[in-house]
C-alpha cells in the first residue's frame, strides 16, 4: 500500500488512467512452479518450520524448488486464457512474472528462469503478452521486489529486523541481528533486481506494473523514488500500483473488499477460493458473491482484479473456467452499469450498490438481494425520465413519498422491482434522469411553509 508519509511526486509522463477506470474489471493470473503442487505459491517453503503452520502448507526449501521439475507448461494456451478472460468480461489482464521465490517466467539475463531452470525450457511471459494485446486486453505484470532465493537478498536489515526470511533461505543468516550487515552485497541485488524491471519494462511494454513484496525493506533501503524514476523512463506513462512505499499510483487492498472507499483510484485483488495458487481449496465463493463483490467495488468508484491460478499445466481449473464464464454472461447484460462508470450514490440513501454514469445522467442501482416489494432511493431532486429493469420488458412502476418540493427537499422514491424478473446474480435498475445528478445530502430542516 501506498505510505501516506511519503508522498508520491509529479511523474515524468502522468499516467493515465482513463483506461483503468473505465475497465472495473481485470484478471490477474498468478502461476509458477508452486502451481505443480497443493501449496500456497512461494509461502509453502517460507512456512517450513514456523511454528504453528500446519505441516501441509509448508516444504523444504529444496522440495519446494524440485516442482521446477515438473512445471512443464505442456497445455499452456495464452490465446484461451485470453479469449477466456475476454468472455468474462474483463477488460484487462496482470500476470505475475516472478513471485516471491525468484523464478522468472521470462527469458532473464540473470536469475533462476522458466527458460534455464525448469522443465517448461521457454519463455512464458512473451506469448501472453502477444495474446493479450490481441484480444484487446490491457496487459499489466506482477512483479515481487523481494526474492528469497537470491543469494545477496537479505544482506541489509530494515529497522527492527525482519519477519519474513525462510530458515531455508540463501541468505538467512542476514536476517538476525548476528548477521553483519553487507551494503556492497545489497546493493549487487538492487542492480539485479532493476536489471529485471528494465527487462520486463523494454521488451513487454506493459501499461502496468502490479508491485509485491516490499514490506521487507524502507522505502530507502529499496531506494524507490529513485526506481520511479526510472520505470518511467523504461516505460513512459506506465502506472504503478502501490506497493512502491509511497511512490505507486493507487491503492491495492487485498482479500477484504473496503467498507469505506479508498480515496483515489484503487483496486481491489481478490482470490476465487483461499489461495492464490492451485492449492486446492473446494471452498470456492460462489457466482452470486463474485457479481456482488464487483458490484460493490464498481459503486466505490474502484476495480476488482479476481485472481484466476492455472494448473502445473497451464490448464484453467474447470471450477474457474465456470465461475469467469458465469460472470461473463451476467456483464454481457449488464455491463453498461459497470465499464465506465463513476462512484454511485452513499449507502444511507440506497441499501445496496450504485453506479453513475459518465455524464451523470444515469443512476444505476444493484439489486442484489430479492426484493419484497419496493426499494427506496433518497436525496435525487432531479426529474425522473424512466425507471427500468435491465433484461426485463417496459418501465418499472414508481412513486414519491413525502419531501418538500419547494423548500428544494426531495421526497423518497419507491420502485416496484418484480422479484420474479429479478437475476440471481444481481439485478440493475437504471434511472434515466432530465439531467446530472442534482443530489440531496442534509442533516434536513425546518419547513415553514406547510
């Protein structure tokens, strides 16, 4: 997340987010040789030996680093994936590049690779990228600051130690105030580390850049304002996300969606079950909660990346495939609520989400629970030019109840939703007005002219 003590300064090219807002909805993709097996990405093998963690989230680290061997990426189809995430109705794509555990899927100049390292032997980032672009999706790339396997990572302590080096680590014996700390040595991975970016930056020309692993080192140590500048200079325009210790462009919460929205832009990364990686967790959330979830981000003004984990493989798990092509069909009819739209109204004035807009001329409300009769809307003076049920033939039936119309007090409006007609996933009823949202917010007041 972005550190509100160190304020992001002006970028050299401002990014722009035009794309990112209109979009609402991205994958991200989160594969690697952790996908082999039933573990949780590159924390299996930090797990190793924490007291506490159960043993089945967690391996050595030379078992953790032996499913190398059996990442073959054999059924790997970037163009399906992508004609996939199309059908879902999503408008841009992240795929993580290198996790916390240091092996890159791109050919890397230094570094472990699927190229030189696995069984895979290829480059995995470049195909992707190709098949994103040519599906029109906008292509961001994950990237984990942090390596655990680099030899030369934990050579310098951030203030008051670390938390999260593996017992197995390369470099563990740095991570305890007995180790001396090595700036020479830290610094040798800080030229790896943006030797890599650089990489990733000129040769894939993402409009993202999803950042990870940062918690482990000040925003000094990693020398950030200084890597800004220099992203920007590889990738003119690019946008960064958060996790640049206050030098990043937007906020990322994660797992939980915001009960209070993010000021700014802001994205929220989300899992389908309880893992990022093809650990195989059955507890999936259902369609209903996804549909839900993107709906409440898109009333916030934010997005939701909804993370999709292949197998070894490079096969979509079918519980995935179903719940993407789910959310595509709800998206191709009510998409208009979604793409392109602003932050809706406060929930005191209607119990549930609600979109805007562009113009502000349309309010979109979120139905998301079976209506029993009507629902209200508080605090809209404009003039209503319809009111309608997306999916379902001729205008909803509405009325006015109480307000003060020439003390400039709007009444509340009541709308007759037919539950039969209603979707399960969620339902959308779209209020055309004679013109921008003329809101009411008040504490209210004495009407003396009654």
């Amino acid at each position: 997340m972005s550190n509100p003590d160190s304020p992001t300064p002006e970028p050299l090219i401002a990014p722009d987010f035009t794309w990112f807002n209109n979009a609402r909805f991205g994958i991200f993709v989160h594969w690697g040789i952790y996908s082999v097996g039933q573990y949780e990405a590159s924390w299996a093998f930090f797990n190793h030996g924490v007291p506490g963690q159960d043993p089945k989230d967690s391996l050595p680290l030379d078992e953790y680093m032996a499913q190398r061997h059996a990442f073959l990426a054999r059924r790997f189809d970037p163009v399906a994936w992508c004609e996939l995430f199309k059908a879902a109705g999503a408008r841009y794509t992240i795929l993580g590049t290198k996790h916390h555990d240091g092996v890159a899927l791109w050919d890397t100049a230094e570094g472990l690779s699927t190229v030189r390292d696995c069984t895979a032997g290829k480059d995995l980032v470049a195909p992707f990228v190709d098949a994103a672009r040519a599906a029109g999706l906008h292509l961001g790339l994950y990237y984990s600051h942090l390596d655990w396997n680099h030899p030369d990572y934990a050579t310098v302590r951030q203030p008051g130690g670390f938390t999260h080096i593996p017992k197995d680590s390369p470099s563990y014996r740095y991570a305890y105030p007995e180790g001396p700390d090595d700036p020479e040595r830290w610094e040798n991975f800080l030229r790896f580390h943006r030797l890599q970016l650089k990489e990733l930056c000129e040769r894939f020309s993402p409009e993202l850049l999803w950042f990870d692993g940062h918690w482990e080192r000040s925003s000094e140590q990693w020398k950030f304002a200084e890597l800004r500048k220099q992203l920007l200079e590889w990738r003119p325009g690019v946008i960064l996300n958060g996790r640049m210790g206050g030098y990043g462009d937007y906020d990322t919460p994660e797992q939980g969606i915001p009960t209070i929205a993010p000021k700014g832009v802001w994205e929220l990364c989300m899992t389908m079950n309880k893992s990022w990686s093809m650990a195989l967790h059955p507890s999936y959330k259902t369609a209903q909660e996804l549909v839900r979830t993107l709906c409440e981000c898109a009333g916030m003004g934010g997005n939701l990346l909804l993370n999709v984990s292949p197998l070894g493989d490079g096969t979509i798990f079918y519980e995935q495939e179903r719940l993407l092509r789910e959310i595509g069909a709800w998206l191709a009819v009510h998409g208009d609520a979604i793409y392109g739209t602003q932050a809706g109204l406060p929930f005191t004035h209607f119990y549930g989400p609600s979109t805007l807009s562009a113009d502000r001329t349309t309010l979109n409300l979120f139905v998301v629970d079976r209506p029993w009769s009507e629902v209200s809307v508080k605090g809209i003076r404009n003039k209503i030019k319809s009111i309608t049920l997306v999916g379902h033939e001729g205008e909803l039936k509405h009325r006015i109840s109480g307000g003060a119309e020439f003390a400039n007090i709007p009444g509340v409006l009541w709308i007759s939703v037919p539950a039969e007609a209603c979707n399960p996933l969620g339902s959308v009823v779209k209020i055309k007005l004679d013109g921008p949202l003329d809101f009411y917010a008040s504490e209210g007041q004495v009407v003396t002219q009654n």
